[in-house]
C-alpha cells in the first residue's frame, strides 16, 4: 500500500524546541501510512508578531509559503487543491488565513500576488487546502487505523486535551473543529485507551508571546491552565502546538516561583502520546525534551488498570433521591454545535 | 525593522481610517457595546481599556487614548472575542490594526511588546526564520535585564535538553524573501 | 379575434407623490401614452391614484367618455388593485376590464437613472394596454363559507380564538398535539407583569373550551392533510390511541400511581422531572383522560405488566386501541402552534449539560412551579441545597448572529420575573446580566422599576462563559460567571450557586412541514409569515389560513391573545359574510384539443386536475383550481386556457412591452 503523501510546514519552532513534536510526528506517521513532504525553502509564517507591524508585508511573506507549496504537488491531490499539512497551530493559522482571505478580499490578494511577484512567485487562492496534523490524523486516518497500531493502551493514564485557541478559532474552516468545545484530540486520546479528563480550559489561550511582554499577565495564563489540568486530576496536558507547550512546559517552573505554587504538571504532544501508543520507545518520541519531567506519570502507563467504566443505561434511582435529572449531552459529536440548526 | 507608516489624510476620520486599515470588512460599526469580547479577553483585565471599551473610543474619534492604550499589545490572538461576538465584528483582526496605528507617532509609551515584535521581525527579515535566543537575549537585555536571573534555570533546561539553537538559520530564497518584503511595504505606503 | 378599434382605453400615471415621479416623469409618460398608444383615448398623470380624487376620476371618465378599459400605472396590484376594480365597478365598468402596471416596484425602486426607468414605465404601460384589450368582463366566483373552524393547537392563543368564536355560534375543532390544552404557558409559575399564578388564569379558560358545546376537542391529534381552499376545506386528523376508552375513565388516576415505569418528562416537566408511561402531563389537565406512552410502557415494550388496567377501576384500559382518522370540513383556519425553546446545549460557553447548576428558562419555570418537581422550591440540581447566589443570563441565543438574530422579545420581563422569584424563594443575591432591559408595554416598565427597588444586582453586560474552572480564591467549588461590566469598563468573574439562562424563542422545529400542509411560508427565521407585518398580522398569503400567538414570532401572552381574538374576528366576519367570491382567474380545459397525455394531471398544486377516464380527457375543477397557470403552460397541445391569462393577452402583453409596433411605426 503506497502511502498518502502530503505537503509539509514544520515552521520555525520544529527546528529545534519543540524538535520533539517533529520526531514523534515522523515517527507515527510510517505506521499509519502517512508521507511528510517538507515544502522547498519554507520561510518563517511571522507569528502574531509580522501582523502586528504591517499587515501587506505579513501576508506576503505567508503566502510565499502558499506559493511554494502549491508549485510542487506531494502526487496525490485531491481536484484542484492539494492539502498542506501544519502541525504548529499559529503557522496552521496564519497559512489558511492567509488563503482564505486572499479569496474573499480581492483587493488583498492582487497586492500580496504583486509583492509576490518581486520575488518570482504567484499564488493562486484555494490552490492549497491547509489543515493542522491533528485534522488529518483525526479525519483522515481516524479511531480504527489508529487503534490497529496499538501495542501499549495509555490505560490508567488521566489526560487533559489541551488544543490551544488557535487551532479551534477564528474557525475559517466551519467543518473541522467546534471554536469552544471541540471532541476531535479528545476521541483520538480515548482511542489510544487513555482516560480523558473533561478539562473545561481546553480552548483557552496559553497567552502567546505574552511572557515577554508582562510577566504578570503571561504567568497568569499559564497558571490557569495549570491549575485547572491540576484540579481535574490530569496526569499529562497534551497539546497540538508548539508554542501552548513551551508556555505550559518550560515556563512551568517560572510560573511557580512567582505565585509561590508547586504544580507538576507534564506536557506532551498528542503525536508522542501516539507513538508510546504504538509501542514506540521514548527516546524516539523526543520524550526527555520535556523540562516537567514526565516519566512519573508515564510510568502509569500499562501498570494501573483502571475500574471499569460505569455501565450504559442510567443508574437506578434511590427512593430518597431528590436530585434532580441532567439534559441528555450528544455523546462526543459535534451536535451541540452552532451547525445544529437546519 | 519596521518602516514609517503613513499618516493618515486629515479628511478621514479616526474610524474610517482604522476600518480602512483592516483587511476585508470589519464590521467595527455593528458593534452594540455588549461586552462579550471583554468578557471573554483572557487578557482582559490586565487591559487598560476593555475591547469593547476601545471600539467606543474609536467611535468617538478618541484617536489619541485608544492608540497610546495598551489594549492592542495585550491582545493574545485567542479570537475568544470574534467567534463570540453577537454582531460578528472582526475583533482580532482590528487589534492588529490598531497596533500598527500605534506606532506611527509612537502612541504607545510602552515599547517592551512593540520591540519584541520588531525584533521577531528583524530576524525573520533577514534571516526568513525565526531567532528564538537571539530574540530572547536581546529583548531581555533590554527591557528585562534582572528578569534574565530569574529564568536562568529555564534557560539552562531549553539547553541541557537540546531545545535551543544557538545559531540563527538563513533559507536559500532570502534574496527573493527581501525582495517580497520590500515590494509589499510599497504598496502598503502608496495605499494610504 | 376582436376589433382592436372596438376598445376605449384610459390610462392614469400615478405620481404617488414622489415615489415615482422623483425617478419616472410621470407627466411625460403620460402624455406619451395618450399620443402614441392605440385605442388610448385619455391619459392623465396624478399625485395620488389610490385617493378619493384619483379613483373619481376614473369614474368620472368611465362615464364621460365611455371608456371600456382601464389601464392604472402605479404601485403594486397587490396593494391597490382592488382599490381600482372597486373604482371601474361603481363607474358600471366590469372589474377584469382594468389592468394595473407596477411602476414603482418594477420600475422607480430598482432603477436609479431617470432616462432609463421612464423608457421602461412607458413599455410596461405599452404592455398594460396592448393587453388589457383582449381582456374579458368576467364574474367572481360565489362560494359558500363553511361556518365550522379548524384551531390547529391548543395553547393561550388558540384557546382564545377557539372560545371567541365558539361563543359567537360558530362550531370549532380544537387539534392539539400533546395529550392536553394549555401549551408552554401551563408549565409557566407565574406570569409578568402582574405575577398572576399561570395556571389559575389558564385552567379557566382550558376548562372553558374543553366543555364548550361547540368545540370539539380533538387532544392527542395532529393534521395529517389539508385539501380545498377558503370556505371549503377538507381536513385530515389523525387522534392517536391513548390507549384509554374516554367514556369508560373518570380520571381518578389510580393507573398513573399504580404505574411502575417512570420516565425523564422532556415535553411539560423540561427534563426536569418525571412521570409514569401513563400519565397526564399535569393535574388540571383538560381533557383529564391519561395517555400511554408506548414508546415507555413496559407492556408495549416487553409484554408483562398491565398494572394500569388491574387498577383501573372502571375498565377503561384498552392496549388494543388504534389511532382514528377524522375528517372535518372547515371554512377557515388558525394555526396557533406555538414556539420550541432554543437548545443552550449549542452554547457550550455557558455549560449547560456539562454543569449541574445551570438552568433554561423553561427549566427553572418548573422548578418554581408549586406543581413541579420540587414542589416550588428553588434548588439546586442535587434536589435540596437552596442557593445563596444566582445568575441570571439575558440573551441566550437570541440577538446572536451565531445562533438566531432577532430578539425573542420577552426574556427580558422574563428574567426579572425570576429574579423576583428567586428572591422571594431564597432570599439569594440576585444578578442580572443583560445588554439592554427591553420592558416596554404596559405596566413593563413599572415591574422594572419593582425589581430594582428589591435590591437585584444588575450588570450590563452579555456573559461571555460560565465556568467551573476556579482562578482565584472564592471561586472553588462555585459557578462562575465571566462578563464585562461595561458600565464600569472591567472585567468581572462573580462567583454563582446557580445560573439560569434566559433562552430565546425559536420557531416550532417541523413549522416549516405544518406550513406546507397548509400552504403557508415561513421566514428567513423560520416564522410562519403574515400577509402584512404592519396592517395584517394575523392573516396568510393564503385565504383562509390565519395565524395567531407565538408561531408568528415571539411574543408574551398578551400579545398571544390579542391575535387569537383578531383571528377570530377576521374569521367571524367571514362566516357571518356566508359567502365569498374568489377570483375568476381559473384555467379550464379545450375538450376538442385534449389528447389525453395527461401531462398536466400531476403538475396541479391544488389537487384540481382530474382525468375523466370515461372521456379520456382532463377537466379541472374551477371550485379547487387557484390560476397558477402550471398546467396552462404545460399542455403541449395549447388545450388548457386561463382565463383572464389567456395566450392571447400574454402575447398582446409581451409585444406591448417590447413596443414592437411602434418602432415599426418610427422606422416607417
């Protein structure tokens, strides 16, 4: 079986922080079939710090990235747009803004395709379809490829999915995941046998760049999500972006001096929670990197064996009981979503 | 580094002039002042001025409070405010409006966010990646020097554990990356 | 083929005041019209048609000049047509000879350069003339008007209606989907502004009308299907099995105690409560015969039990009972449907579902009620604590381009009505959360003012999550509400026992089904659609259907039952009319040219197309038929006409507005 190829964006932080979430994407995807191609001479997406000073500039130096991809096709592209895979949600999300609004903003696109053309490129809006790792993964490969692959259950293992603001916001792609309460990250954890924490702060934002800027207001974001993974008994926070775990990882110690608290937290890339999966051994997932060191909580992995789960079907009420019944929640489907509407 | 920004021509107002400036349509006039972006703002109460409270100023043509505000420099990027926002207003994207406005006549008396952004830039410019520690060295010399003691242990763990690069990377296409750049600045300029 | 000569032709161009004229130059069209139309023998411009003046001079010249046609350039038919028929008939002039041109709508609203929009006014006037040549004096058709009505449900609304015209003599077949009278405002506590016990001012009027001598009651029953049109319709209910014999049961509801299943009530109890397989869906209600719910019943479902029919003391059960189809002849309709809630499930911000203690509305309704789950205390969703702190949430999915856009109208009145309550109950502190208090019909405005007076804490600004996820101290172990405080301009998180949301109205969620029964439209939002937003709420696009109560939009009970009354007036005054005539524009079928293809036969919307096997051809029924022109355009052998459409005066129509004519004329 050839595997399915598709266009990649590393983007800058894979190089070499978060090195981590690349070795253990490369490492997953032989076994599921999937073929990384990394784009020709990608250049950095800008961040949310490009926009921040010029707004043409910012948007043509995205749409470099655009123009190189769509130039050479991976060899199996749907129609006429292929897809380019992102695993870093800020570079996820200035790509697939960047296309998508060169599609509706026909003023914008002829600018940034005359500044593009400075350099001896084009890009033609729609030529890529842009999507995040974890949207190919979850749509594309999905729960029984992936369960196939599993040699080591993450049975025992608590787990607070954590996707970030960026990945599920401005939500320019309505089909892929639901702005405030997305399922996808929490399926595919559930999948690996794990046990997933319904964590509340799941879409909240890690605070970015915000460290440097006001420590205060930086270590205050962390510490939420710290906190709230911590009061939901997780034993891993695991993220889909780069930067959502520098933050919560390496400025974890940070961020306890300066509130004086003692969380210890770990944070891993769904792509490395894949892996050990899979059966893959640490090393090779880039597990070490992690500055909250993680091993105590992995060491739960295959040792507990957690209760069994509560059977199907409501329990039967006692007579005393006075509590009052909860509405029924569609059980992790994107119902209760703004789409429900006909 | 940054280039100067145009001024805005007298005959358009501070309102006009920041839709102008955002792409597409921003819908900056539907708002109905009801607060859920300040609401949602992660960041919000460490703003001096709610987002909410921003687009009223803008309203009132208040040119000179709302681009001196540190609102826009807090902004995380979440996007909490645009997809809760009733009126559907492109919340975020007017935040980066309103930064790059800030800094024509240097509004914004803080520089610490501003320069970290140029920073980012200046590497990305010449280099077409991103610099991490040389980002972080030079911004913290500058406006954090004390604060470099107190990440001294961060620091020394991104190293022991492989997570910092020491030196920066230049792509091939830097030539035609600088040359994007500078066409698109251009334009920006003969736009306004 | 007529004498074109034969015909006398007035043509008026209406100004109507600047509408037109600010964009058409009426004076000149006018003028164009008398010089170079054929058989024109006056033509006049005018400020106002449609006024006193301008229909006299129609009359004026029908007489004095003895014009046979009349052409009217104005607004739409729809507005006046009737208007300048009514004028050519007191002038002695058969109505259908009149032909009325829209040049407003076609022309003066949509075209903004004067040369181009007085071009196209002259080759519509062109058209109207060159067409209503060939037009016949025909009679409307006389029928007869049914004086039975059909309510289709049976809340406030249709209970209102049902009574107004059952007391005025007429006979009402009351339909209502759910096992008893009373809809959403029978699960109501209390009602603003007067704080009036919902029940004891409903129960009256449901007893009313379930014991009216003429109101059949037909609960437990829905509409299957509507043929005929106004004064004469045939419709199909279906009344489902209650699985009870009604003559037999007393309604002692010793089955409903005996019963062993309990289940979640999701229709009168929100979710909140429970009730048996068998049940009535509350106390009073009326009619007071149980029903079973098949679906639950462990004797539908599995076999065993019957515990209801050994208790029964009159022998009332009957498992074997099957729906029954019953067909009435109605003259008229209102459908008073109602409205559905919308989910909060869609907004996962607000947690609903996911955290115990936040509430809907309808919800809290319940649990304020003294019938309800808790007997009317105010607890949490454990069933005991009483809270100390409560959030009351305006606007949720209401005003929101992510969820519906509109306003529904009463939340706001709603939500200080629960604050009242909750005080009252629990003595808890109170916020209100709100973007604007919308409290603005009578005696709203002053319950506002009461509430403040009661020490409510009111916070403008739209919540923007409710969370459990504790930052600071305080917030453990609570609910908390995160919202600007726009009046203050910060941030706030106020840390709650309980939460309710004031969620928006939505339309019934198979309204757009109801309505193609009916062959009525909804809105944009789903909303069945009046005739005139402003100067015709209650009636349809189609005779004989009205509407009334929330089904048209959202809107508390006052308004409910003012459109119920005016329902039942515009229905009454068509009864006591007896009879109505309709428009004669029918299509009839050319025996001679049919050749029994019978392509027609399925195309008719109205059901009026029968083919006579005997014969071998198609004939239309002129009682069903509505003039729609389907089948005419269909027939491949030209055998169908529609009068006052023939082909004919469609072609006359189509050669006037191309003016072919007269740039032949020009070239000549």
């Amino acid at each position: 079986m050839t595997d399915t190829r598709y266009s990649y964006f590393p983007g800058c932080s894979l190089e070499r922080n978060a090195e981590a979430y690349h070795k253990s994407s490369m490492a997953i995807a032989g076994p599921l079939g999937l073929e990384f191609v990394e784009i020709e001479d990608w250049n950095c997406c800008g961040a949310t710090e490009y926009i921040s000073l010029h707004m043409l500039a910012s948007y043509a130096i995205i749409a470099r990235n655009l123009a190189q991809a769509a130039r050479h096709s991976p060899g199996n592209s749907q129609a006429s747009a292929h897809d380019l895979v992102a695993p870093c949600s800020a570079c996820y999300l200035n790509l697939s803004k960047c296309d998508k609004y060169m599609r509706t903003d026909a003023d914008l696109a002829e600018k940034v395709n005359l500044a593009l053309a400075a350099g001896g490129l084009s890009y033609k809006p729609g030529s890529v379809h842009v999507r995040h790792l974890l949207d190919v993964l979850v749509n594309d490969v999905g729960c029984s490829k992936m369960k196939a692959q599993v040699t080591r259950p993450l049975k025992g293992l608590r787990v607070a999915p954590y996707y970030g603001c960026l990945i599920s916001r401005p939500g320019l792609r309505t089909d892929e995941h639901d702005p405030e309460y997305p399922t996808s990250l929490d399926d595919l954890l559930a999948c690996l046998g794990a046990e997933v924490v319904d964590f509340p702060l799941k879409t909240h934002c890690c605070g970015g760049h915000m460290t440097q800027i006001s420590e205060g207001t930086g270590f205050e974001l962390i510490r939420r999500l710290v906190k709230g993974a911590a009061d939901y008994h997780a034993d891993v926070i695991v993220t889909v972006c780069p930067m959502c775990q520098l933050n919560l990882d390496a400025f974890q110690g940070a961020m306890n001096r300066y509130f004086k608290t003692a969380y210890h937290v770990p944070v891993l890339y769904f792509t490395q929670m894949m892996g050990l999966a899979f059966g893959r051994d640490a090393a090779s997932l880039g597990i070490g990197a992690e500055l909250v060191d993680a091993r105590p909580a992995l060491a739960k992995i295959g040792v507990e064996v957690p209760p069994p789960p509560e059977a199907e079907g409501a329990p039967k009420r006692k007579r005393d009981d006075k509590s009052l019944p909860m509405p029924k929640m569609p059980k992790h489907e994107a119902a209760a979503t703004r789409e429900a509407k006909p | 580094m940054a280039g100067p920004v145009p001024s805005v021509p007298e005959r358009l107002s501070f309102l006009d002039a920041v839709q102008a400036r955002t792409p597409g349509e921003s819908r900056l006039l539907m708002c109905i002042q009801c607060g859920t972006c300040g609401g949602s703002c992660p960041s919000g109460a460490d703003m001096q001025h709610t987002p909410r409270h921003i687009f009223a100023m803008i309203r009132a043509d208040m040119r000179d409070e709302v681009l001196s505000s540190n609102t826009p420099w807090y902004c995380v990027s979440c996007y909490f405010c645009t997809v809760r926002c009733p009126q559907d207003v492109h919340i975020t994207d007017i935040m980066y409006t309103l930064k790059r406005m800030s800094l024509v006549g240097h509004s914004y008396d803080s520089s610490t966010a501003p320069d970290f952004s140029k920073m980012f830039i200046n590497w990305v410019e010449n280099y077409g990646r991103a610099f991490e520690l040389g980002l972080m060295s030079q911004h913290m010399l500058r406006h954090n020097p004390l604060g470099v003691f107190k990440i001294a242990d961060m620091g020394i763990g991104m190293v022991t554990k492989g997570r910092m690069a020491f030196t920066p990377k230049r792509i091939q296409g830097i030539a035609g990356l600088k040359q994007i750049i500078a066409k698109a600045k251009e334009l920006e300029e003969s736009h306004d | 083929m007529k004498r074109l000569d034969e015909a006398r032709v007035g043509v008026y161009v209406c100004h109507c005041g600047s509408n037109i004229s600010a964009t058409v130059d009426v004076e000149n069209v006018a003028k164009w019209a008398g010089e170079n139309l054929p058989n024109v023998i006056c033509a006049r411009d005018n400020k106002f048609m449609c006024s006193s003046l301008g229909q006299e001079l129609i009359e004026k010249d029908i007489k004095e000049q003895g014009l046979t046609r009349v052409v009217v350039a104005a607004c739409s038919p729809h507005l006046h047509e009737a208007t300048f028929r009514g004028a050519c008939q007191r002038a002695g002039l058969n109505p259908y000879l009149f032909d009325m041109v829209s040049i407003r709508e076609q022309v003066s609203w949509v075209i903004s350069d004067r040369a181009i929009a007085t071009e196209k006014a002259k080759a519509l006037i062109s058209g109207g003339v060159r067409r209503v040549i060939h037009n016949e004096p025909l009679e409307p058709i006389l029928v007869d008007i049914n004086p039975n009505v059909l309510v289709v449900g049976g809340g406030i609304a249709g209970i209102q209606a049902a009574l107004e015209i059952a007391d005025s003599g007429s006979h009402v077949y009351l339909v209502e989907r759910e096992p008893s009278l009373g809809g959403h405002m029978a699960q109501f506590d209390k009602t603003f502004p007067t704080l009036d016990c919902s029940a004891c001012i409903l129960t009256p009027k449901m007893y009313s009308a379930g014991n009216h001598k003429n109101i059949t009651l037909l609960t437990y029953s829905e509409v299957e299907k509507v043929d005929g049109f106004i004064g004469n319709f045939t419709v199909k209910i279906r009344q489902r099995a209650r699985k009870v014999k009604i003559e037999l049961c007393t309604g002692c509801g010793a089955c409903e105690e005996k019963c062993p299943k309990k289940v979640v009530d999701d229709v009168f109890e929100a979710g909140l409560g429970f009730r048996k397989a068998i049940y009535r869906p509350f106390p009073q209600a009326v009619p007071k015969y149980p029903v079973i719910d098949v679906e639950n019943c462990t004797f539908f479902q599995r076999g065993t039990c019957k515990a209801c029919e050994k208790f029964c003391p009159t022998g009332a059960i009957d498992f074997k009972q099957e729906d029954e189809i019953i067909t009435v002849n109605v003259g008229n309709v209102i459908l008073a449907t109602g409205f559905d809630l919308f989910d909060s499930r869609r907004i996962p911000q607000y947690g609903y579902g996911r955290l115990a203690n936040v509430f809907t509305s309808l919800e809290f309704e319940r649990l304020s009620n003294a019938a309800g789950p808790t007997g009317g205390k105010v607890v949490l969703r454990d069933g005991v604590t009483v809270p100390q702190s409560v959030a009351i949430v305006h606007c949720a999915g209401s005003r929101d381009r992510n969820y519906n856009k509109y306003c529904s109208a009463i939340c706001c009145m709603q939500s200080l009505k629960f604050a009242h309550l909750v005080k009252e109950r629990t003595g808890a502190r109170v916020y209100n959360f709100y973007i604007d208090i919308r409290t603005s019909a009578k005696a709203y405005d002053e319950f506002y003012q009461h509430i403040i007076e009661e020490g409510i804490l009111f916070v403008r600004g739209k919540v923007a999550e409710v969370t459990d996820a504790a930052r600071l101290s305080g917030e453990e172990g609570k609910l908390i509400v995160q919202v600007e405080d726009t009046l203050v301009g910060k941030q706030r998180r106020i840390p709650v026992d309980m939460v309710i949301l004031s969620a928006g109205l939505e339309p019934r969620h198979d309204a757009k089904e109801v309505g193609k029964k009916f062959g009525i439209s909804c809105s944009m939002d789903g909303w069945f659609i009046e005739r005139h937003p402003k100067l015709d709420p209650v009636a349809t696009m189609t005779d004989g259907i009205f509407i009334a109560g929330a089904c048209q939009g959202p809107k508390d009970i006052p308004a409910a039952v003012s459109q119920g009354a005016a329902a039942a007036a515009r229905v009454q005054g068509l009864i006591s009319q007896r009879q109505i005539s309709l428009e004669p524009v029918r299509a009839s079928v050319d025996a001679e040219k049919c050749s029994g293809c019978r392509i027609c036969n399925t195309m008719c919307p109205f059901n009026a197309i029968a083919f006579l096997a005997d014969r071998q051809v198609t004939e239309i029924n002129p009682a069903l038929c509505q003039g729609c022109g389907t089948c005419v355009s269909a027939c491949p052998a030209g055998a169908i006409t529609g009068t006052h459409f023939s082909n004919e005066q469609i072609m006359a129509q189509i050669e006037g507005v191309l003016m072919l004519d007269l740039r032949q004329m020009a070239m000549a």
